[in-house]
C-alpha cells in the first residue's frame, strides 16, 4: 500500500472546516456571525484565488442578507442539483430550522458548519455551548461532532461524504472559540486521499434527480392532507435507517487514513473500569487527560466520547462501555429549563434501557456555558461526585451555585503533571496585538510541530 501523503499545518478549527470543506462543496452559501464567519470568509477567499473543488471548478459563493436566506439559498441550490454548504452559530441557525426541516424531509444532501455556540435568553452571549445545536436536534438532520481542532480537520470530509452517500442533511459542529479558534498543529491527509472515498455515483443520482423543466419536471414541497402525510412520513424510515451504517463506514475510513480511532461512540479509558464520563466537545480533550491521571493512581475509571449524536444509535452506545462499570455521569453543554433532564443525558437513559443495561446509576450534569472554563479539576469532580454516598441528579459544575445549590464540589488541589509553558499576552485594545500573537502562534506550531 502506498504512503499516505501527509501534511502538517498551524491552523485553527474554522479554518480546518473551511479547507476540507471546500473540496466538496459547489455552492457555498453565507452570512456572518460569529463565531462561525471565518469559516465562510476563508471559503471565499479560496474562491477568489480560483481553487478547484473536487469537481474542477471554484466554488460558487454568494452572500446572502441572513441565515434564513442562506439556509433557503442551499436549499434552492440543492433542488437545482449543487452540493451545497454553509456555515452558522446561535442565533443564524434557529432562522435556519424551517428550511432544515425541508432539506431533510426532501432528502437533500447539505452540509451545516456549526461553531456552536450560546443562544441569548436571560441576556445574549457571543461565547461556546451547545444550546444551538440541540435546538435542531429535532428535524432529522443528521449530527457529527468534532471535539479538537485535529478531529475537524479529520471528520470535516467524513460529514460530506456522509451526506452524499446517504443523500441526507448532516450537521457537523463544534465548540466555539474553544475549538473553533483554538490554534494546533494539525495532520492534513493529501485532498486525493479523501477524493478516493466520493462515490461519485451517488453524486450523479443525486444530480439526475435536480429540478429541471426541460428534462425532470416534476412535483416537491407540495401539500398533502391527512390521507397520506402520515404514511409518507413514515415510509421515509427506510431511507434514514442506513445513516448509521454510511457514517460507521466514514468513519471506519478516516480511521484507516489518519491513524486516530474514529466511531459514532470511541472508549477511552480502563477497560475495567467502573466509573464512566459521556461527553462531546472539547471537554473529552480535558476528559482523557484526567482518566489518564487517574487510572495512573489506581482508579477505574473512562469516557466515551460522541461522534454521531444524530442518529443516536442505541446499540453502539451500549457496545461502547465496558461491562464493568456501575456508574455513569452524562455531561451536557446547555440547559433546558423544565425538562427531566439535559438532551444527551435523556439519550442515554432511554438508550440503554433499550439496551436492557442496568447500572447503579446514571446522573446527568450541566457544565461550561457561555464557555465557562472546565478544568480537569472539574472533570476529576465528577468522578468523585458518582462515588459519593450524597449525589443528585441535575447537578452543575465549574461554578459555585449558591442560589439553588445544585453544583459540587472541587478538589483545587488536583493539578496534572505538565511540562508546557504557558504565556499570557497583554494588549491595549486595537492595537494589533492578538492578530500578532495569533501569527506568532502559528510560526511557532509550523517551526516546532508542537
């Protein structure tokens, strides 16, 4: 087997996004916010300079004057027969829900770049969690996560190529700010690598099913009554019922090509372990270094990170952790005000026991909204939180609640092992400085591979 051509760049996550993204995209249809806009910024700047995608021309990119008309712009392109993408956070993708619902309901191939982040309720935050992307949980899009700037650059072809294969909407996102404009020397796979994996004739079904007047006129988004709108939901089953198996099978092929073990649910940790965190986003980074920490002293315990949360595959899940462990603590990066509890926590109760799998228990906790930092004291919390005598469910941490005294309690003096150095760079506002700190960062990662 021939080597894998293999290419080390400083880059962070929007930038990953925009790269690989580009290469399969057509039409590229945007508009700013952040903390998603660099994402489209770079698409455009690679259009203007004339980069062919993997259908040998530029792509077409075209600003429209909000998300709801960017959403509606793909949608269109879609129905002509482009594969087309786009980029969003927050608030743009609440505009974007009704046409999300029609990408998925005409089984339209798009492709959504999410830098997830806050949503404004009490008051609007620019900063990273996931309250956007479990507001679209709901319409059937297909949903991949990348939970380091290394993972988007590795995922990023496996959302494209997932949804051309199963001619589904995939949502593929990330934490803004924290990884979204985090900055890693990160492994590129050769473009022709990735180019080997399009199956070219899904492309051309896709393609021969375009809206055309002259040769393909036909009927979509009509209205139907109740004799049949049920019955034709339904009968779309069929259809969705494979995307587990077209993403297991990218995800098996980023595996093979980058080295790094991907799966809708990936383990890591003791495999005896008895206490397990599930987790997606940047806090399985922080996650994996305190299960190392941890076991290192004797403990038992793991983490399975999320790939796939949509669709949710029950089985997986349940194949993914150990038959050893006795507790689970599920964390998510939002809150829902008068639910039993957080989205992902919910999916994993209900998964289970249709898995028929019986821990002690399995609580569910909120942690780092508006990008609160977690720490791996934090992470380490948690762990000793499922093995106290006195637990709740619904619990918080990375904060101090004295109002309604659902947070836990933190070791301060748990500190890992480190050898890096960190530096704090000052700046008067204005004055250039995080955009030259920024670049020093960049030189500094190319030149050390660090």
């Amino acid at each position: 087997m021939a080597e894998i051509k293999k290419t080390m760049k400083s880059v962070d996550g929007n930038t990953a996004a925009a790269m690989e993204s580009y290469y399969f995209t057509e039409v590229a249809a945007i508009y700013p916010i952040t903390p998603s806009s660099p994402m489209a910024e770079l698409v455009d700047v690679m259009s203007s300079k004339g980069t062919k995608n993997y259908f040998g021309a530029p792509v077409k990119v075209v600003e429209m004057q909000s998300e709801a008309g960017a959403s509606g712009a793909v949608h269109g392109a879609l129905q002509g027969g482009a594969l087309a993408t786009t980029f969003t956070a927050s608030q743009g993708l609440l505009l974007m829900i009704p046409n999300i619902y029609k990408w998925c309901g005409e089984l339209l191939p798009a492709v959504l770049h999410v830098a997830a982040r806050s949503l404004a309720t009490r008051a609007l935050s620019i900063f990273g969690d996931h309250q956007d992307v479990y507001a679209i949980r709901q319409t059937g899009i297909t949903m991949i996560v990348s939970n380091s700037v290394q993972e988007i650059a590795d995922l990023t072809p496996v959302a494209h190529l997932t949804a051309i294969d199963s001619s589904v909407p995939v949502c593929h996102f990330f934490d803004g700010f924290r990884t979204s404009h985090e900055v890693q020397n990160v492994e590129f796979i050769d473009e022709e690598e990735w180019k080997k994996l399009l199956p070219m004739d899904k492309v051309e079904e896709f393609r021969a099913r375009a809206l055309n007047p002259h040769t393909h006129a036909v009927t979509r988004g009509g209205a139907e009554n109740d004799d049949i709108y049920f019955q034709a939901r339904e009968a779309q089953n069929t259809h969705f019922e494979h995307v587990i198996d077209v993403a297991s099978k990218y995800f098996e092929e980023a595996s093979k090509l980058t080295g790094r073990k991907y799966a809708p649910f990936v383990y890591y940790g003791d495999e005896k372990a008895t206490k397990v965190i599930i987790a997606m986003g940047s806090v399985t980074e922080t996650a994996m270094e305190v299960v190392d920490e941890l076991n290192k002293n004797g403990e038992h315990v793991g983490l399975v990170k999320v790939h796939l949360y949509r669709p949710f595959s029950a089985k997986l899940l349940s194949n993914a952790i150990p038959s050893s462990v006795k507790k689970i603590a599920v964390l998510d990066r939002t809150k829902e005000t008068g639910a039993m509890g957080e989205p992902l926590y919910l999916d994993v109760v209900a998964a289970l026991a249709s898995e028929n799998r019986k821990f002690d228990q399995i609580l569910g906790g909120r942690y780092g909204l508006s990008s609160k930092d977690t720490q791996p004291k934090d992470i380490k919390a948690v762990y000793d939180f499922l093995s106290s005598a006195n637990n709740w469910n619904g619990f918080t941490v990375g904060i101090k609640d004295d109002v309604t005294h659902l947070s836990i309690p933190v070791d301060d003096k748990f500190v890992i092992p480190h050898n890096y150095t960190s530096c704090l760079f000052y700046g008067l506002g204005s004055d250039g400085t995080v955009s030259a700190n920024k670049s020093s960062i960049k030189i500094i990662g190319d030149a050390t591979h660090q």
